[in-house]
C-alpha cells in the first residue's frame, strides 16, 4: 500500500509519518488532533493551533470518522499512539 485516501482531508501513505493516518497534503497526524479534542480543544480551535494549515471541517471529519468506526486507533509499536484504517 502506498497512498490510501479516506473522506475528503485524510490519508494514509507509507511514505509518510510511517505510515500513520494523516490530513491529506500535511504531515499532520490525526492521533495529534484527536488529542488536542480529548483536552477539550474545539475543531476551531485544533484548526487555529496548526495555523490553518488543517481546517475546522477537516477535523471534524477526523474526529467523525473515528466516532463512527471508519478508523479506529489501534495499538502502536513501542509505546506510540497511532491510528490504523479499516
């Protein structure tokens, strides 16, 4: 697998970030974002910490499809976070 693209703004491509679920066209992790949500960030507000270089819509899609079991964490390699696709 080299590049799988998932909704509008998320992708997995082994070439990149190792393979971990990302914004499309960033190397922002979505495990970062989602993160930032389980510390009380708003989609905004996440969208304002990366300086716009991901948006509001495309967080909320993050955070949806891992609500809805599009994507699910899975267990990381040495003790890392890290996120998987179905």
């Amino acid at each position: 697998m080299a590049r799988v693209e998932i909704g509008k703004h998320l992708a997995v491509d082994t070439r990149v970030c190792g393979g971990r679920l990302i914004f499309r066209g960033t190397r922002i992790m979505v495990p970062d974002a989602v993160e930032l949500s389980e510390d009380g960030y708003s989609p905004v507000a996440i969208a304002d910490q990366y300086h716009g270089i991901i948006t509001q819509e495309a967080v909320e899609e993050a955070l949806s499809m891992i609500r809805r079991g599009v994507v699910k964490e899975v267990a990381a390699k040495a003790g890392q976070s890290g996120f998987g696709h179905i």
